[in-house]
C-alpha cells in the first residue's frame, strides 16, 4: 500500500519523536485500562521504525529481540488524528520486514482486550493467539498474538 506523503525511517528509542508518541500511547492506555497497568522496559537493542505523514511524526512500531530466531513487536501506534488510513498496515509491514531482514522467523505481541482495532489488525496479517508470556501471564486485559514469519 502506498500513501502520498508516508516516509518510514528506522530510529533509536531516544529518537524525540518515538519518546512523544510512545508517551502519547501510555496516556490513551493509562486512559483505557486505569493506570495500574504494568509498563514493560525496552530492550537496550531495540529498534523503532518511525511513520511521519507529510514530515510530521504520526506512528511508531518497536522490533525488541528476545532469543534468537524471535522478536516481539512493541509500541505499535498510530496517533488518533491518522488513523483509518491504513498506516498501522503499513507499519506491521515495515516491522515484519525489518524481522526477516534481521533473520528472526517469529514474531510476538501483546495487546488488550479493549484494542479491538488493534486485535483486527493482527488477526487479519495472520497472528494467532497465543498463551499469555511473561510479564503478560497474570493480566487479565492482556492478549497475546505470534506469528510465524
């Protein structure tokens, strides 16, 4: 899919811009799902991909390694005001890629039970769900999802 004005780039997690909308997606789940719910650290390794529409900043997808051959999708966001475009399609892309260029040949994920757009999202580029992992296995609220690449 291609969208006028869409750029991908790959980018540290200090990057200024993956740091705003990552806060920017705490605040809607904090506003989602209470603030209570668990912040997992990153990954020293990690690596975002960063979606500006027209040079502004509008979405992030974060590829965490965990063992060899897996990787785990983190972060993924689209802001409110450029969703419905098909940009989080185009990120879950751009993150599948980045995995099987880095040799990874599964991918996994966490999500909420109230993300139903998230949870379409996935099914629909083939993730199945999975048993809960760690530190996923005693919430409630959380979704897991993995995905043979």
């Amino acid at each position: 899919m291609v969208i006028e004005g869409v750029e991908l780039q790959e980018t540290p997690a200090t990057n200024p811009a993956i740091r705003a909308l990552i806060t920017a997606q705490q605040a809607e789940l904090s506003a989602m799902y209470g603030e209570d719910q668990p912040l997992v650290a990153l990954h020293p390794d990690i690596t975002f991909t960063l979606l500006t529409l027209d040079g502004a900043p509008v979405g992030c997808v974060g590829l965490q390694p965990v063992a060899p051959a897996l990787g785990e999708i983190k972060r993924m966001y689209v802001a409110p005001t450029a969703r419905g475009w098909g940009l989080s399609r185009i990120l879950l892309d751009a993150v599948e890629s980045q995995a099987r260029a880095a040799g990874l040949t599964r991918l996994r994920l966490e999500t909420g039970t109230k993300q139903v757009e998230a949870i379409a999202l996935y099914t629909n580029h083939g993730y199945k769900p999975t048993p809960p992992y760690p530190p996923f296995e005693h919430e409630p609220v959380s979704l897991c999802y993995a995905k043979d690449l």
